[in-house]
C-alpha cells in the first residue's frame, strides 16, 4: 500500500492511513516506501477502505495498492508492528 498526497505541505495523510491499518485489525509492516499489510481477507480490505478514508479527509490523495493470495503470511502473533 502506497499513499502519495497531491499538493500537500506534509505527509499527514501517510500518518492518518498508516493510524487506520493498525487500528484495522491486521499485521501492518511499515516500509520506506510502502506499508506491507496481511489478515483475513475482509478485514484487510476493510482496513484499506478506513485508510483511504482517513487519508482522503487531509486532501487529495492517491492510494496504490496491490493484493495477493499467494505471499507468504508472516507468523506473527502480533497484528500491529511497528
């Protein structure tokens, strides 16, 4: 997942989204340049929508997001990281 805010000073939409996906219930790995995210399939797709929305409410954003079924899981109990 990707957010890129358009014509903004900051990067407060990239904080809001990334606040929604921990909040979401799923494992949320935060990268340099993406925000890796794994869980049940309606509950990742659910914390998607609460982070464009969150997102979104900054200003204009585009949200990029790729899906698969065939990464593998990590295994980790915990669903929040860093």
């Amino acid at each position: 997942v990707t957010v890129h805010p358009l014509g903004q000073e900051d990067y407060v939409a990239v904080d809001l989204a990334i606040e929604r996906l921990h909040a979401g219930g799923v494992l949320v790995e935060v990268r340099a340049m993406h925000t890796e995210i794994a869980g049940d399939e309606d509950a990742v797709f659910a914390a998607l929508q609460d982070a464009f929305r969150a997102a979104a409410a900054s200003g204009g954003v585009v949200m990029t997001v790729s899906v698969s079924n065939a990464c593998p899981v990590p295994t980790r109990a915990d669903p929040v990281s860093s």
